[in-house]
C-alpha cells in the first residue's frame, strides 16, 4: 500500500510532460514502499520531493527534469558506488539519472543506493 501523496507534488509535476511525471511518481512510489520510516516533503525552491529519516535526517530527493528524473543522495559522495552510476562532481550530492525508456539504472540499483544511504535496522 502505497501513502497518500504529499501536498504540492501536483503542483511539482505540472510542468513536466506526462512520461516525466509518470516515472517521478513511480520512483517514489518504489522509495515509499521500500521505506516507509521516511517522510516526504515538496521543496518548491528545489524543484524536489525531499526524504527524510528520523534519525539521519534529509537522506535523498526527486527532482523532475525535462528529459529524466534524478533521484539526488544528501550524502552520496560519501556513498560506496558498487556499479559506478551516481553522478555529480559536489562536495555532498549525488545523483541517479533515470529516463522513461529505464535503460538504466533500474530499479534495483536505487533500491540498492538508498540501502546503502540509510541501512536497515537490524531484524
């Protein structure tokens, strides 16, 4: 069961064509349902959608573009990269670049980064 959407992604997403605004709305939907202890937040001034973790604090963001979507890490240069796909040259940021054709990377791979930005508890 996917959470209700946070106030503003509409509005976030208004500009974006419909295959942007589709592949925004999936990949948060992948990180909602894979973590639910995150809590989302619009940032208008970033052009994101915004994750937080209680106890890590801001972890990760979405950011709609005009030819992909970005899925941003806070602390990503910091992050191991096991398959060489996090972008950007910044003293925190990284970035995944996904594309509506999902040529890469998939899925898999944020579910994989954003375990390696916020572990899991121990079972």
């Amino acid at each position: 069961m996917i959470a209700i959407e946070p106030p503003g992604l509409d509005q976030l997403l208004a500009d974006s064509c419909a295959d942007i605004a589709a592949l925004a709305r999936h990949l948060r939907d992948v990180i909602v349902e894979a973590r639910p202890e995150l809590t989302e937040r619009v940032y208008r001034g970033w052009h994101g959608l915004g994750f937080h973790h209680p106890e890590r604090g801001h972890v990760a963001a979405i950011f709609p573009g005009t030819a992909s979507v970005s899925v941003g890490f806070e602390h990503g240069a910091d992050l191991p990269d096991p398959h060489g796909l996090l972008q950007g040259t910044g003293k925190r940021l990284r970035y995944l670049h996904f594309t509506p054709d999902m040529s890469a990377p998939t899925h898999e791979h944020l579910l994989e980064y954003l375990d390696l930005a916020v572990p899991k508890p121990a079972s």
